[in-house]
C-alpha cells in the first residue's frame, strides 16, 4: 500500500503550475496527495495538444490520489515584448541610444531591436519610462519617429531574446484578449477547464467579453468556467470593483503589477485586493515568486515563509507557485513547504467573527442562512459546518469569514466540487443526494461519519434547500448531534 506524508489540516488552498519539472504522472499524484488544490496550465507555454494532454494527466493523477482538484487555464493575453536578437542577448549601457522598432524584420542588436507589440510608438511620448526583463532594464523615451521608439538606457545590463515591456505606471492600449487567447479558451472548455485566468485586463468589459466567448465555447459540454482576473496592470488598480463585480476572483499577480507600480507599492496593495474581494464575495490566489528561490533550494528563505504566512494571515484563498514547480528542482517539497506555513499561519489566526457581521445587512434568503450556519456553529463549538449545495454558493459565502471550523461542501455535481476546491476552508465532496429532504440530511450524516468527520455526540451544522437540488436555494440551517 502507498504511503504518503500526512497533509497537515489547513485552509488556504495551494496552486501550482505544470510544468516539465512537475508532469511525471507518479510525481504529479504525490504532489496531490501533498496537498495540491487546483493545477494551472499556464497558455503562454505549449500546443494545444499539450494543454489537452496535460488536463487529462492532472485528471488521472488526481483518480488515483483520490482527490478531486480544480484546473485553470491561465491564457497568455497580450505579448509586450521585444523581439530576437542576432546572439540570443545584447549587454546595454547606461547612456547609449536603444531604438525599439516596430517594423523591424532583421535579429536584434546592441542598436536596437524589433518588437511584438506593434503598438507601443502610438503608446508612448518623450519622458515615459520603460521597463524590460521584469524591470531590471530601464529606458527612457528620448522622442517617437514613425514606428521607431528612440531611447536611453537609464539602468543597463544583460536583454535577451522576447523579454517582457512595461511602461512605469501603465497605459499600454493592448486588449486583455487576443487571437490567440480566443482560440486558447476554445481548448480550454474542450477539456472543460473549471476556472479560466485572464491576463491584463483594464476593466470589467474585458472580463465580460471573456465570460461571453467562455460560454459560448463551453455551451456544447454545458460547462460555464469561473473567471479569474489577473491584477496586474496599473490601469486595473482605479477599475477594481468592477473587475470584480465581473469576475469570480482575483490573482493578485505580484510581478507585473509591481513593475507598473513600483515595488513598494505592491504589499499594501495586496491586502487592499483581498480585503475588497472578500466583500464582493470574491475569491483571491496571491502569486508570484512566493517560494522563488526553491527553484533551485530545497528549503524557502525566511522571507519568503514570512511572505507567504503573511498572504494567509491577509485572508487570501489560494497561494500560487510558478517556475518553483513548473521547472523547479523541487516540486514536491515545494508543495509541503508551503502547505506546512499555511497551517502554521492559520493556527495563529483570530476569529473575530461578531465584528464580521455588525452593521452588515443581507437581502437573499441563502445568503442568511450561510452566515446564520458561521454565527452558530462557532458559538456551539460545532465539529464542523456541512453545506448542501448544487451551485457552491453557500459554501462560497461561508468561506469569505474566518472560523476554526472547516466548512464541508457536498454537492452531487462534479463541476461544482472541483470549483469548490480553491474556496478558502472547503472541503468538497461529491455525494449523491436524495431528493426528499428527510432522507438527504440522513444520507449527509452517514457519508460524514464514514468519512470520519463527525462521530457520536458531535455537533454540526448543516443548510440545505427546499426543494432539493435547487441552484440558490438553500433556506434551512439545521443543528445535529451525531447518535
């Protein structure tokens, strides 16, 4: 019989991305089995053949760990990059003239080079500044002739082939969807992705228009993905609420975002993200270099502990790895390692749930009755809070409230387990429900005690609806004490 290492009672969910170092299906299962909550695939990277094959290896890994994960299809969005270059790399100096030219053919040298982004001469003006590999290049714009940006190298060093433009405080004009990213989400609901990132949205229009081309891709396999927003332009900062209000959740993309803003701008930004999110009912995954250095360490700094218990403590529903399991050396140790500060984090947590609800009014029956379960399961003690739900909703809005109790989620929609699985303190299970009331809150009970959540004399709380089985409608909160 396999064995695998304990995975350690906790709330925030784990994200990590695929990769080459992580896509051996034996390392992929153990990485589950570790506490992997939902796989991302990331678009920018592979065919389409390679994400379809992919999703079904992150299905089968997760059969045989026998658990259910959440997959998201993060789509590359815009390309602001520069071109090629004749030896793979140029070395800059401070001082010397760089020209970026949009209809440069010819491989990139230490004059200039060419750009995928065709648009940046109309995008910029003498003064703006600009920023390349990830903000460890900077140039000025000295003047714009025709679709040549004439610079000078303000901070230089090593540029290499297609690395990454951003402009100091934002306004490139580049839509969030492209071409690419339309076909891509087409891919993504053939193998019926459960949540779809969007890259560098402005506004609430671009994750509109995502959720119309989403589900009218997905329409023939009656599947509608969740919508993540990745916060990472500067424009997106003043247009947050909306973003959100279009959106089921935010990432809080820490890399970008902080080259638009600037890197002492980003923590308190953080916290603000989360905050508003959980008031909008909203999901968050916090990403970026979180375990950077276990690319290549088996163990994280103290910095980035500190980052990720800090990323918890701010309330957040996911944490994120990137190259640390897509290409790292560690993978799996990654994933332990960030499952052990999160339930370290979590103990230290305050609960304060009475100051969560003074003053805050709910108009939707469900929606009370979600809140009503919170308030007095915690003021029982109860062993846990069980939600009976078909569209997640219930579970999703006792998630946004911190409470030491973990909140279990059965549905008998897989679709809906799998969304389930990057909520913050839900456990989704997959169960078949009768639908005579009676009989269901009796078949909930037996399903919990054979998988040892409750046992006699426990108490929880559970909520369900009548009629059964119907989306949004869940209007009864019930107390039990296990025989």
């Amino acid at each position: 019989m396999k064995t695998t290492t304990p995975v350690a009672r906790r709330s925030t969910k784990i994200v990590v991305t695929l990769g080459p170092a992580s896509s051996a299906p034996q390392l992929l299962e153990e990485m589950i089995r570790s506490g992997v909550n939902v796989v991302r695939l990331n678009f920018s990277h592979g065919t389409a053949q390679d994400h379809i094959d992919r999703a079904r290896l992150v299905r089968e890994a997760a059969q045989r760990a026998g658990r259910e994960v959440a997959i998201m299809a993060d789509l590359q969005g815009p390309k602001i990059r520069v071109g090629k270059f004749a030896q793979g790399k140029v070395t800059l100096q401070a001082g010397q003239p760089f020209v970026l030219d949009a209809q440069r053919t010819e491989s990139g040298d230490e004059q200039g080079v060419g750009l995928d982004y065709k648009e940046l001469p109309r995008d910029v003006v003498p003064g703006d500044v600009l920023l390349l590999n990830d903000g460890l290049i900077v140039l000025e714009v000295a003047r714009v002739s025709g679709e040549q940006v004439h610079t000078v190298v303000k901070v230089g060093g090593d540029l290499s082939n297609n690395k990454g433009i951003n402009k100091k405080g934002g306004g490139l004009t580049a839509p969030a969807l492209t071409a690419k990213d339309m076909e891509d989400i087409k891919v993504a609901m053939a193998f019926q992705a459960d949540y779809l990132a969007i890259s560098f949205p402005k506004n609430a229009t671009d994750m509109e228009l995502a959720r119309q081309l989403a589900n009218v891709a997905g329409a023939e396999y009656k599947h509608r993905p969740g919508l993540i927003a990745k916060i990472e332009r500067a424009e997106a900062i003043p247009h947050l609420e909306e973003i959100l209000k279009a959106s089921d959740g935010i990432m809080v993309a820490r890399g970008d975002l902080a080259i638009e803003v600037g890197n002492a701008a980003v923590p308190a930004l953080q916290k603000h993200m989360i905050r508003l999110a959980h008031e909008y009912d909203k999901v968050t995954i916090t990403a970026t270099q979180m375990m950077e250095s276990m690319i290549n360490n088996p163990v994280p700094t103290r910095a980035e502990v500190s980052d990720v218990a800090n990323a918890v403590l701010d309330g957040t529903d996911a944490v994120m790895t990137s190259a640390e399991t897509a290409a790292g050396k560690y993978p799996l140790e990654t994933v332990r390692e960030m499952v052990a500060i999160c339930a370290a984090a979590e103990a230290a947590e305050r609960v304060e749930l009475d100051a969560d609800f003074t003053g805050r009014q709910f108009s939707r029956i469900d929606q009370t009755i979600a809140i009503g379960a919170l308030f007095t399961a915690h003021h029982l003690g109860a062993k846990a809070l069980v939600a009976m739900t078909e569209s997640g909703s219930t579970a999703l809005w006792m998630s946004r409230h911190r409470i030491h109790i973990p909140i279990y989620a059965l549905t008998s929609k897989l679709s809906t387990q799998r969304k389930m699985a990057l909520y913050r303190n839900v456990r989704p299970l997959l169960m078949e429900s009768s639908n005579d009331r009676d009989t269901a809150l009796r078949q909930a009970e037996e399903d919990l005690k054979r998988r040892g959540v409750v046992r006699s004399g426990d108490i929880y709380a559970i909520t369900c609806g009548e009629p059964m089985g119907s989306p949004g409608g869940t209007n009864m909160l019930k107390i039990c004490r296990v025989a």
